[in-house]
C-alpha cells in the first residue's frame, strides 16, 4: 500500500512542475524547470489535493455528510444506510495518505541540509515545517478517526524503503498527534512567514497557524475527555500560548471562482451535472424548534427557529423542509417532495469559491465551553461567533437584536447536550468532525438511529385513495451492533497490497472481523444514547 501511495506521490509532483531533459548531464539547471518541486508549489498542491479529496461529494458527501445526517441522497440511499463501496473506500485511504505524503515531503525538504537552504526563499524553513506539521495531523486526526487503528510512525519511511508500514493503536496515534502538533507550534517563528506564496490557507501568516495548531490542540483533547485524565492539560496549554480570538482566525480553504480550481461540492452539482443531495429532515427540524413526533424525541429548544436555516439551505415556497433520513431507494421520489432542489436553487456551500472550514473560531468557543464546565458566556460566545460566520459565507444578514434573542432562547440551560447540539449545528459541511462528535457525545438526541422510523409513506389504491399508511424506519445495509456506523472497515486493497500489517489490524478489532461497529479509542458509549462524562 504505502509504495503505491508514494508512486502516486511522484505523479502528483511531476504534475507540479515541468523538467527540462534535453541535458541529463548538464550542472546547469533552469530555474524555472526545476527537477525538486518548490515548497511552496507542493504546499499549494498538497493543500487543494487535500481540501478536493475530504470536501467532496464523495468522501464528505456519500459519507460524513451522511453519517452526521445532515444530508441525504435524494435518489440512490444505500451510502446513507452505510452500504459503502469498496471502489470508494480504497481510493480515499489511498489520496488521503497522499497527502500525508506531501506534507511529510515538505517538512523534509525543509530538515535537509541540502535543500533546506534554497527552499528557505519561499518562507523560514521553522514556518514551513511547522505548517506542514499542523496540517499532518488535522488530516491524520480525519484518518484515524474515520479507520480507526492506521499507519503513523512509519509514514516518514517511505522513500527510505518502508513499503509495507504497520497499523498504530489509535491510543498511540493521538498521543503522537499531540507530541507533533506540540512540537510544530513550539518552533514557529512569528517574525517570519511560513510561505511567501502558495499558501491558501492563510496566506503565509505564522502567527495564524500557531493559533490553529494551538486550537487544533484542544480539538483532540477534547476527543480524549472521556478516556484521558490529562486532556484539560492539553487545553490550558493551548489556551497559554494563543488560540483562536475571533472569526477571522478560522482555519478554511476558499476556492476560486476563476478557471477550474473550484470547490468540489459545486463540481459534483455542477459539473458532473448531478442532483444527488439534499439537507435532511433530521437537521431541518433541529433548526426549526420542530421536535420528532414520530420517534417521541423532545427538542431542546422547541420552538425556535435557528437564524442559520436561510444559510444552510434554501426554501421552496417560503418552507423549509428536510428529506427523510435513511430511506430505501425505491421511495425517494415520493417522500422528497416539498425537499429543495439545490440543484435549481443552490444555497452558498454549492458556490465555485465556497469557503470549506477546517475548523471555525466558534468550534474552539464550544470546546472551551465545554473545557470550563459547560461555561454560559464561551457557549454564547460560540453560538454568535457561528451566526456571524455563516452570515458572512452566505451573505444573509442577521440584525443583532435577533442573533440576541436567539442566544437567549437556547441559553436557558446550558449544559453538556447544549453545547454539544449547537456546537453540531455550528460544525455544518464538516462532517468529518460531527460524526466524531456524535459518537463521542451521544448527541444530537434528534439525529436518527437504526430502527427508527424515517417518514410515514401513504399506500394507495388505483383510484388514488389511501388504503394504509407504512412506518419507513432507518435499517442499515450493514451490521452497526444497533448504533450508528462507527467505523469504516479498512478496505479491501489493503488486505493484499499489506497483508500483514491488515491482519494483524483486523484481529484487534471486535469479533476479528473487519466490520462497522468497532468502537474508537475515545468512543466510551455503551449504549445509543448513553452520554458518557468526562474524565
């Protein structure tokens, strides 16, 4: 496996830059066509490379988008009852560790004596490393929770002969993760930038990429607060050297507009000339204070409509209205009816230049909360942050005196289920990060689990009148154990390409089986709706 994904490391580079070889021989190298791809050219290929491959309409559509339940496939739904295709499956394992691949090409290209030096004209070799590193592990951190136990110690080895890299307990991936993460911030250089271009996420900024290495910090710690006694630890160390202070130090990756370096999601409409995808009626009536009548769930704020409904989605006739979740293929014609057609009327997330947030000011606002014992003022503080945020994406103004009185309706209790449900609402498109949270969490209550019933479907006669009336219930098309999906099975090219290394993973898994329901590390739930504390 990991010799393939460095033979697809090459490709990429050499689609990077152009090398002269008329003269093979000559010691004389034209600047312009150089034989080691620049720094700053891999950083900027690396980065869309990676962006294009997590915010698509596969790894995040027919996926986290899924399995967070705020979309659903408007026509073929057995991704959304966690039917996975292994096609899929093995691709994305495979460009995910790509990615991994490049970054790890940067921080060496940056260690190396002998290319350290003519690559420090694109940014102070610390910078560079440093950013290479805090990506590593925001992209490592989306790996292991969405695989589980998965190669880390052995990545760097690549073109030092290690083709067959072992699989790493999750324990000691996070552990790892911290310890680089910490040691990326703790070497920047915040008088020099970390590039001088091909940096899209922030522009070569250093100062903004301690505080997201910083606020990258408390994301994982706050994944270990059920299993890791240390992980306030993690977080007041972050929170001392400087984290996140406001909206603008949010980490995304805006596309273009121009030529076709745009963002994935508009591809996958737009381009591929498909309507796959809709929002859900799950998330819908969390926004719209709507409580699930059909499974007897009650809603937290029932009542209130969430400010951030008109920017998630767009209206049909002045209504919001939400696909059933976890359907069967052969009702979705008659049951998305009333369900936006983003495809006719797209909302800002289908934008050529949307901008995909790898994590937000608000997010960091809801750990903190969470941090402080489920503090009132960093909740609030969150929730506004979030409003403002998504107002600003989707150019949707929102009058103070009703992002004011929206906080103050969802405020009245704030508790583990509060932040949990808004800080869900928040992470909206980034589903990698709200599946993990689910199932570290338990919540959102309102989110569907296996068993439940979806949608009513009026059975008819010839003559149009209804002769009954069917409970659709969500049944997965995989075994899950009774919870939702929490894992992806390893997939099936690792089984010959490092048989080994995959054996040896799939005997540590529940049952020795490569299936869906072996927990995470940091998943202590033991039931569907157990919400276990923190440590």
């Amino acid at each position: 496996m990991m010799k393939r994904i460095y033979q697809y490391l090459l490709l990429i580079a050499l689609g990077f830059s152009v090398v002269t070889c008329e003269d093979l021989d000559t010691l004389n190298q034209d600047p312009n066509n150089p034989q080691e791809v620049p720094t700053h050219m891999l950083m900027n290929g690396t980065q869309k490379w990676i962006m294009d491959n997590v915010y698509d309409v596969w790894f995040s559509g027919r996926q986290n988008l899924l399995y967070a339940q705020y979309w659903a496939q408007r026509n073929y739904t057995e991704e959304d009852r966690y039917q996975i295709r292994e096609s899929t499956n093995n691709n994305y394992f495979k460009y995910l560790y790509m990615g991994i691949a490049n970054l790890e090409k940067i921080i060496k290209l940056n260690t190396d004596e002998a290319t350290a030096a003519p690559n420090s004209i694109y940014g102070a070799n610390v910078n560079q490393i440093a950013a290479a590193k805090i990506l590593k592990v925001w992209l490592m951190n989306i790996i292991t929770d969405t695989w589980g136990n998965v190669p880390y110690t052995e990545i760097a080895g690549l073109e030092d002969g290690v083709l067959y890299a072992k699989y790493d307990d999750q324990s000691d991936i996070y552990g790892w993760m911290l310890e680089e993460l910490t040691d990326a911030i703790t070497m920047i250089d915040e008088s020099q930038e970390a590039f001088v271009s091909g940096d899209i996420i922030y522009g070569g900024d250093a100062s903004k990429w301690k505080k997201f290495g910083n606020s990258l910090k408390c994301r994982l710690a706050i994944h270990l607060s059920k299993v890791d006694p240390d992980w306030r630890t993690y977080i007041s160390e972050a929170i001392a050297d400087g984290v996140f202070e406001g909206n603008s130090d949010a980490a995304a990756y805006k596309y273009s507009t121009t030529g076709t370096d745009y963002c994935l999601f508009y591809s996958g409409f737009f381009v591929s000339n498909r309507n796959d995808f809709t929002i859900t009626k799950p998330f819908v009536d969390l926004l719209q204070g709507t409580k699930d009548e059909l499974n007897e769930k009650s809603h937290p704020w029932e009542g209130t409509v969430d400010p951030r409904l008109k920017m998630y989605t767009t209206s049909v006739e002045g209504a919001y209205k939400g696909i059933p979740y976890g359907i069967p293929s052969g009702n979705t014609a008659t049951l998305r009816a009333g369900t936006p057609n983003w495809y006719a009327v797209p909302p800002v997330l289908l934008e050529k230049d949307f901008a995909v947030p790898l994590m937000t000011y608000a997010e960091l606002k809801f750990i903190l909360s969470e941090y402080n014992n489920y503090s009132e003022s960093d909740y609030k503080e969150g929730i506004e942050a979030s409003i403002n945020y998504w107002s600003s994406l989707a150019r949707v103004a929102v009058a103070q005196a009703d992002i004011d009185a929206y906080v103050d309706a969802v405020s009245r209790n704030v508790d583990a289920e509060a932040v949990a449900v808004q800080k869900y609402i928040d992470l909206y498109m980034n589903g990698t990060e709200a599946w993990t949270e689910i199932r570290r969490t338990g919540y959102p209550e309102q989110i569907l689990r296996p068993g439940e019933i979806s949608s009513l479907l009026d059975i008819k006669n010839d003559e149009g009148t209804i002769i009954r009336t069917d409970e659709i219930k969500f049944e997965p098309l995989s075994e899950v154990k009774g919870d939702i999906v929490a894992r992806v099975k390893y997939p099936t090219d690792e089984s010959t390409l490092n048989g080994v290394n995959w054996t040896e993973a799939v005997s540590k898994l529940d049952d020795g089986t490569n299936n869906y329901y072996t927990r995470m590390y940091w998943d202590v739930r033991t039931s569907t709706y157990d919400h276990p504390a923190n440590k």
